[in-house]
C-alpha cells in the first residue's frame, strides 16, 4: 500500500492575513505552517521533505506542491499509486462546534465582536477547513482530483503523537503533546499501548489557555517573531539563574492541581498582555530590546514552561504504568526543558523526536491512515529522508559557479581525512553530503563544522556567517561512544536529534568551549557508525587529530533562509558568506583566488 501525508494549506497565508491580520511579526501564526509532505510504501517511511526547502520560503504555509512532487518522485510513482491521502488536520464537527463556543462563550466581546468573529471562523471553515475544501485545494495546486473515500484526515495531535511513537520505535509509552494550538486543544496526554492510543481527556487543555501561545506572547514581547523565534528566549534564559520569584507563575498562569493552568487572556489579546507584563517587569516600549530586560523576562517564560510542563508529567505519571514517555509539539523543541523533564520524572527514558514540530505531522499523518488500513508497520528512527544529489548534480551546479569556485575531487574514502585536517585550525567548513535531514536541525548531511576549542569561534560564525544575534549558541556534535566523557547525559544513553540538553563536564568546558553555551550546557547530537558513517568517521579522525571530541555543527544556512538543499544552494549559501571551506559530497571546494 501507497500513502502519502502532508501538511500544508494553499490559502492560508492569504486569509489568516486578511482575516486575522496574521502579517509581519505574526505572519507565522496560522494553520498549516511548516508545509510537507511524507510517503510510506508499504509500511516503511521511505521519504519526507518540507515544502520550504524547495521553494526557499522559510517556514511556508503554502501547499506542498513541490515536497509532494518530489516525494512521489523519489519512489517512482505518481497520484494515481497511491492508495491513500492523508492530511494532518480533521476539523469535524465536534471541533467547529468547539471553535464557535470560544467566540460565543468570550464573556470579554460584544455581540457584535461576537457576529465578525462567528463570519470570520465561518468563512476559514469554506475556503480551508472543511473536507470540500480540502479536496479542491489538492486539486488546485496537483491537478489530481482525489477520490472522497481515499482522503483520511487525522486529527493534529494525533498526527503529532504517531511520529513521536514511530520515530521512538513503536515501543508503548506514555505521552504528552502540547504545541500552540491543534484543532481546538493545545495538550494532550495518555498512553499508547500496542499501537493503541487512549487520551486522558481530563488532562486535555483547550487553545484558550495554550502555554503554547502564551510563550510565543512573550516571544512577541520582547522583539521577536512569535511561533518562529521561541528557541531565542529559551538561549536568553540562560544568561541568568532562574528568577526566585517568578511574576509570570504568580501574577499570569493560574495552576489547578489536575496538572492543567489557565492563562487570562487569549492569545490574540496582545495590548492586554503587553500591559501586563510592562507591569510585572516594569517594562517599556524602550526598554523591551535591553539584553538585561530580555534575560530577565525570558528566564521567566522558561522557568514558567518547566514549572507548568512538569506539573502535567507528574500527574501523568500517577495516571500509566508505563516507563517511557514520548513528548512530541512544537514544546517538545525546548530542549533545556525536555532533559530537566525526564531527570525529574520517574521515566526510564524519554523520546523527542526530529519531526516533533509542525513539520512532523505529514510523517504522522500518514503514518497513522496506515496502522488504520492495518498495515504492518516497520519503524525506522533516520532522519535522512529528503533529496540526495549525485556526482553530475554536483559538477553541474560547480559549472554554474566555475568563476567563483574551485575545487578538487577526493576518493569518497579520504573525504573524512581531509575535512578533519581543514577543521584542525580555525576553518569553518559547510559540509554537504547524502540525504537531507529532515526536521528544523540539521544533523550532519547539511550543516556547517567547526573546531569549538578556539575562543572566539561562537561570535566569528555568528557574525560572519551565520549573521544572526551573538547571544545565540551552538550545538556539538559527538560520538555516541565519547558523549558520557563529555557531557553528563543522565538518563540519556542518546540523543541524535539535537532535543536534549545537558551540562558539558567542567574538564571539558574549555576544550569545547565554543559549543558551549554561558551556563555550560550544550545542546548535543550523538552519532554512530550505523546512523551516519560519513560524519562519524569524521568525528573519530577530527578527535585523532586534535584531541577535541566534538565539532560545533550548525544548520548551513544563513538567519532567514531554510537550510540549503541542493548543491546550487550549498553554492550560494557558501559564496555569501565568510566560510571558508565546501566539502561537496567528495569536492573540496575553496573560492578562486581574487573572487
């Protein structure tokens, strides 16, 4: 059996812009953000890609008209194969309803505030909810018209929850999803059981108290996009211990003792929230882009999503007998909060997933119309789904940069050794090879190395090349075997997807010190032979050479771009910055003297 998944709405930009004034700082706030899709062959997860790194629109909400194009491709097939659709959002009924009750049932609007709202929702639900619309979006932007009966739709959450339990090794477990917002919830917990998902609906928590979008309010506050920039105010966080007394906590979230909270306003009330925390932190309009001020607010919201998050694991803990929690949604990304989770839970082990944003739920989507159609499915945990490029591909993009570039081709073998003696020195290398990853990090097939142990490695790429804010930090990349001697990883045995974060061991905060964030604690991905020999080869000739057990690995791309696909890409991403070396599967590529 054929599935494909997807995510993705063609007119969501347009109206959420129109509609709900969804432009600028919050343009990234509406449904089908992180557009893409995913394809299954009988049962195996066989490829996936986001619709942004093919149409070079970060983040794009647009229909997945490319990464569905490519992905049929890439199996050698077309619409007419595949047996099922499956696409990540189901608003039926029971949901609109929901959705008309929080605008009927908002004690703070008029009548008439109550009228424009019910015509707006009214009019989402035509142009993009419902399941007529949905069919002839995918014939607009395919030119395929899908049967009604091959068209699944899977509710958000659960889409969220199958790729978390995929990616996990579909092994039973207990689970928490909590994001901005699906249907109409924001969390969801229970426990998955032979494949079988049962949701505690109790400790379920409606958009209107998202911890989600209250995080992403703060996000806005001070300065940031919201539903894009949340990992900058986690960074800040760490510019400072957690606050002792927190006005966020006291003064902002109510928490019930089920595990559950409520915030004061819905998200959307951004002046009321804007007055408020000026009260609570004294701010002002002036002051919201003061470092001081944004450490101290941020540390706030982080400590606020680790007291809350931790309050739900506790009484999810008292509800299942499981010993293993998969944590999937777009919270799942605080990876500062994911290791504090799991050290204070009484969870063997814990599992985030590299799709454990929007972007996973194409994979999830589909994923669960198979276990539906009673497909055997074969768990797999790679994240190297997307385009891969061959020799030609590559020589030909080198032609289209002949005059900027040179280069020399190495035996495939000798690639390792050569990229560790270019990294040996103070070099910063873009490294592009094999499959893409998939996912918002990049894990070792389209990102840019570095040596940490020179101090000021972290502000050269920051500003040289990655041109992005120099508070930011980057991630290590280490063996699986070496991560123990050099970061205390707790319970972790493992983290290939860059979701945890543990504190860097005090012999060697100096020696990867450029991986090391202002509180010394990095944010890691592990590496075996068997996940990806390229990049692990060259970790083990690196540490042979220098003694450093760790490269920094950031994504290759510069701030506002998707990660580069293609070797054109790697090409023009190389040339606009000051990198100094592109290894380009088994070229070496280096600038032509005087470009």
């Amino acid at each position: 059996m054929i599935i494909l998944g997807y995510n993705g709405f063609g007119k969501a930009a347009e109206l959420f812009a129109r509609l709900y004034r969804a432009t600028g700082t919050d343009r990234h706030l509406l449904f089908g953000h992180d557009s893409a899709a995913a394809l299954i062959v009988d049962g195996t997860l066989v490829a996936a890609v986001e619709e942004e790194r093919l149409n070079r629109e970060k983040k794009t909400s647009k229909f997945p008209s490319n990464a569905i194009g490519w992905v049929l491709a890439s199996g050698g097939i077309t619409l007419d194969d595949v047996d099922l659709v499956a696409f990540s959002w189901h608003f039926s009924d029971e949901v609109m309803d929901r959705m008309i009750g929080e605008i009927t049932s908002d004690d703070a609007l008029s009548p008439s505030d109550k009228f424009a709202g019910l015509a707006r929702l009214a009019e989402t639900h035509d142009a993009l909810f419902s399941r007529d619309a949905i069919l002839a979006d995918f014939l607009e932007h395919t030119g395929h018209r899908l049967e009604p009966n091959r068209l699944v739709q899977v509710p958000h959450h659960l889409a969220h929850l199958m790729t978390g339990h995929h990616l996990a090794g579909g092994r039973d477990a207990a689970f928490l999803v909590s994001d901005g917002r699906a249907e109409w919830l924001s969390a969801i917990a229970g426990e998955i059981r032979d494949g079988e998902p049962r949701i505690f609906d109790d400790l379920s928590i409606d958009s209107r108290h998202s911890l989600g979008m209250l995080f992403s309010v703060v996000t806005r506050y001070l300065g940031f996009t919201p539903n894009n920039d949340e990992y900058k105010v986690m960074a800040l966080a760490g510019y400072a211990p957690p606050p002792q007394s927190n006005p966020l906590l006291d003064h902002v979230v109510t928490r019930l003792p089920d595990g559950t909270y409520r915030i004061p306003y819905p998200a959307s009330a951004v002046p009321a929230y804007y007055a408020l925390f000026d009260r609570l932190f004294d701010g002002a309009p002036d002051r919201r882009e003061d470092f001081g001020f944004r450490v101290r607010v941020a540390g706030a919201a982080q400590q606020m999503v680790e007291v809350l998050t931790a309050a739900q694991l506790g009484v999810l803990e008292g509800r299942t007998e499981q010993s293993r929690l998969v944590f999937e949604g777009g919270l799942a990304l605080n990876c500062v909060n994911n290791t504090k989770l799991l050290e204070g839970s009484r969870f063997t082990d814990m599992d985030v997933s590299f799709g454990a944003s929007d972007v996973g739920v194409a994979l999830g989507a589909a994923l669960h119309a198979a276990r539906e159609a009673g497909e055997d499915l074969r768990a797999g945990t790679s994240p190297y789904l997307g385009p891969e490029f061959d020799r030609d591909d590559i020589l030909a993009a080198l032609d289209k940069f002949s005059r900027q570039v040179e280069w020399r081709e190495v035996a495939p073998d000798r690639v390792p050794e050569e990229t560790a003696a270019l990294l040996e020195g103070e070099s910063v290398v873009g490294w592009f090879q094999g499959r893409m990853e998939y996912g918002p990090r990049a894990l070792g097939n389209r990102s840019i190395l570095a040596n940490p142990r020179f101090p000021g490695m972290k502000d050269l790429i920051n500003e040289r090349i990655k041109q992005r804010e120099p508070f930011r930090p980057f991630a290590p990349v280490v063996l699986e075997e070496l991560a123990p001697e050099v970061f205390e990883t707790g319970r972790k045995t493992a983290s290939p997807y860059m979701t945890f974060v543990f504190p860097v061991r005090p012999a060697y905060q100096e020696i990867v010190q450029g991986a090391c964030h202002v509180d010394a604690t990095a944010r890691i991905q592990t590496v075996t032979d068997e996940g990806n020999p390229p990049l692990a080869a060259l970790l083990r000739r690196f540490h042979e050479l220098t003694g450093v057990p760790c490269l920094i690995n950031t994504s290759f791309n510069v701030a506002g771009e998707p990660i580069v696909c293609s070797p054109v890409d790697a090409l023009a991403c190389f040339l606009g910055t000051e990198m100094d070396h592109l290894v380009l599967g088994a070229f070496l590529v280096r600038r032509s003297a005087g470009s």
